[in-house]
C-alpha cells in the first residue's frame, strides 16, 4: 500500500498542532457540560435492567446498554445543546454475534486443535501457543476497545450532526498486530509508539458532520511522559534498599512506595496519553485541552474502585474467620472434616461477600458512570467556534452494526 503525498495544507496544520499548547482563552466558546439525571432514577433504571439481565441470562444486557447511555447522553450538553444516542440494543446484539461466531470461535477452534495436536508431536511449542494465546487475548480486548469506539462515535448525534470514524476494522486489526509484536520484541520499549498509532488511526481523518479531525499525536510526543514512568520503579526500589540498610525498621514503611510508584507511573502515563492526545487534535476550528492531572486519575479510578469493591473486601475479612472457626469446630469434635463439608462451609462462608458485591453493584454503578462523565466534562476544554449551520451532514457508516465484545462507557 503506498502512501499518498501530503497536503501542504494538512502539513501546516500539523506544524501548527505541534507548536499549540493547553492556554485557556477568554470568550464565548462551546463547552461541554454534565447535568446529571439524579441518583433516584439512574438507580431505578439500573435496577430494572439487572434483574432483566439475571432472568434473560444476560441477553437483556445489550439492550440495558443502550437504555442507559440514552439516559446520559441526553444530559451531556456541548454549547447548550444535548447530545443525543441513536443505538439500540439489537444492533449491539447482533454485532456481539458477529465477534462471537466469526472471530472468537474459529479463533478458539484453530487454538485448541493446534494444542491437542502438538502435545503428543511436539510437547516444546504447547508453551509457544500459550503465548500466542494471551497476544491474542490482548489482540481481542483492543479490537472490541475500537469497535465499541466506533460504534458510539456513529451512534452519538448534536443537533443532528452525527460522527464518524474513517479507518476498517480489518485495517485497525493488522495495525494492533504489528505494533503489539513490536512491543512485545523490544521488551516495552515501543508502547508509546504502539498508543500513539492506535490513536491517530482512530481518530485522524473522522468526522463531525462535514467537519474534519487532524490528530498529530506521535510516539516521540509521550516517549518523555513513558521514560518517566519507567524510571519511577527502580527509583523506589534504590530508595527502598538505601532506607532498609540504614534503618531495617523502616524497610516496611518505605516499601509502600513500590505500589506508589507503580500507580504514580500508571496514572502520570495515563495523563500524559490525555493531554497530548486533546492538544494534538482538531476539528474544523475546534481545539481541545485535557486539564487533568495524574492525581486526578488516579483519585477517579481508585474511588470507583474503592467504592465498587471495597465493601466486598471488608466482608472478606469479616468472614474469613468464620471459614476457619467451622473448620476448627469439627477438628475439636475429633472429627476429620469431609471434603462436602468444608465445600458447604466454603459456600456459606462466602454468600455474605457475593451478597455485598451483588447489592454494590446496584447501589454504586449510577454513581460510577455520573462521576466517569463528570470527570470528562470538569477537565476537557474546547476552544473557537463554529456555526452549525454551515455543518453538512456525514453519511451513516455502513460497517458499523453494533460495538461487539465491550460495552463499557
């Protein structure tokens, strides 16, 4: 495939993005902004779609999707105006089959044959398909992040103008191939490169109605942010071993700046990834900035966590000990405890924690998904103006017929 010669006109704007920095300007210009629906009826609504969920052995879920994202679009308004959400859950359904039946299970089917015909020829290579095997899962997660991309982009109207994505699934598919070897071969090295790839792909060349996206993001442009957060765990293991031969006492205490360090670098890539991607990005006269920094990544993604799964933890611990305390109580009866015993006590032992992971879930998910949106419309900045009258309109996407493996917001 050759490569088209380059606009004079797109090269300026390129130089243009590179030399455009995060300022915010004075002046009426479009904002994007969140009204939240309230608690009470996010929760209704969930409520209703998880027992719908449970009783269709998770059918309803495509559908419960769309009901929801209908519910939240609709009080994200960008210069006033709502957002609208055109999707529908038989359109994800049927995109989820099409993931299913044409990709994971052939996938699936050439995997398993290859496994059961090389242990007995050649027992060595079993090991080689396991890695195969979690290239691929990496492979898939990435292909249903770009299809439940695409989707929303093409489901997703302002005042009629609609989006849309220029690149294939099939071209996305060889690009996430041949960046994640290289990723993998270069032991790392080459993900800054890979991220900035699989986001000009997605979004270099989409549209806004007849508006046009320029993306300048490249691998050199978060090579910095990337080699900064490497460094950061070995930095905390030298501080960590200094402190431990100075004062041993203190090796415990300084050993909580690995799991430090590893969330700072996470989380400080994460922004990195953020900011340079809105300040490298325009469309038609828009320019973006993303404001957040590490921290409030960080703050976003463990406080969801904490409240998603914190209460279950506590019940953990709280019932450990009844697990122990049943076990130890046939062991003083001076019986041996049989294997349908302990099994039984495990269960019961347990229902408390599903119990609270099942009641958080329906308790903290509305309060999820407004923060995630929330945190998206605190920090993006759009700056110029446009008349959206003079918006033409984009053609639908033909290919698109549903987001397939991942419905996440």
């Amino acid at each position: 495939m050759t490569e088209q010669p380059k606009n004079p006109a797109d090269t300026s704007r390129q130089n243009e993005l590179r030399a455009w920095s995060a300022v915010r300007t004075a002046g009426a210009a479009p904002r994007l902004t969140f009204e939240p629906p309230g608690y009470l009826p996010l929760l209704k609504l969930h409520v209703v779609n998880s027992l719908l969920t449970v009783v269709t052995l998770s059918v309803w879920r495509f559908w419960a999707i769309s009901r929801v994202r209908r519910l939240l679009w609709a009080h994200i308004r960008f210069d006033g105006e709502p957002l609208e959400y055109t999707g529908n859950g038989l359109e994800i359904f049927v995109g989820f089959l099409k993931v299913v039946v044409l990709i994971l299970l052939p996938v699936a089917l050439v995997l398993t044959g290859l496994n059961v015909a090389l242990a007995d020829i050649a027992p060595s290579l079993v090991d080689v398909l396991s890695v195969v095997y979690v290239l691929g899962l990496f492979w898939l997660f990435a292909l249903g992040k770009y299809l439940s991309f695409r989707y929303r982009v093409s489901r997703t109207r302002w005042r009629g103008i609609r989006g849309r994505l220029s690149g294939t699934v099939g071209g996305y598919l060889w690009l996430t191939l041949w960046v994640s070897l290289l990723t993998v071969l270069t032991a790392g090295w080459f993900k800054p490169w890979m991220d900035a790839k699989r986001i000009h792909y997605a979004l270099d060349e989409a549209r806004a109605g007849s508006l046009r996206t320029i993306t300048g993001i490249s691998g050199g442009a978060l090579f910095p942010a990337f080699l900064f957060a490497i460094l950061l765990v070995p930095i905390a293991l030298g501080i960590i071993f200094v402190v431990s031969r100075i004062s041993p006492g203190a090796g415990f205490v300084a050993g909580l700046l690995v799991p430090a360090a590893f969330a700072a670098a996470f989380f400080g890539y994460r922004a990195a990834v953020f900011r340079l991607t809105a300040e490298r990005t325009l469309v038609g006269p828009l320019r973006f900035a993303f404001t957040a920094s590490g921290w409030a990544h960080a703050w976003l993604w463990i406080g969801n966590g904490l409240m998603l799964f914190g209460p279950a933890a506590v019940a953990t611990v709280v019932t450990a000990p009844l697990l122990l305390a049943m076990a130890t109580g046939l062991a003083a009866d001076g019986q041996k405890p049989e294997l349908p015993q302990l099994q039984w006590a495990a269960v019961l032992s347990n229902l408390p924690i599903y119990g609270t992971l099942a009641i958080t879930y329906l308790l903290v998910m509305p309060i999820v998904w407004q923060r995630r949106i929330r945190f998206v419309c605190r920090h993006l900045v759009i700056i110029g103006t446009f008349n959206p009258a003079t918006v033409r309109q984009t053609a639908e996407d033909p290919s698109v017929a549903g987001e397939g493996l991942i419905g996440d917001f």
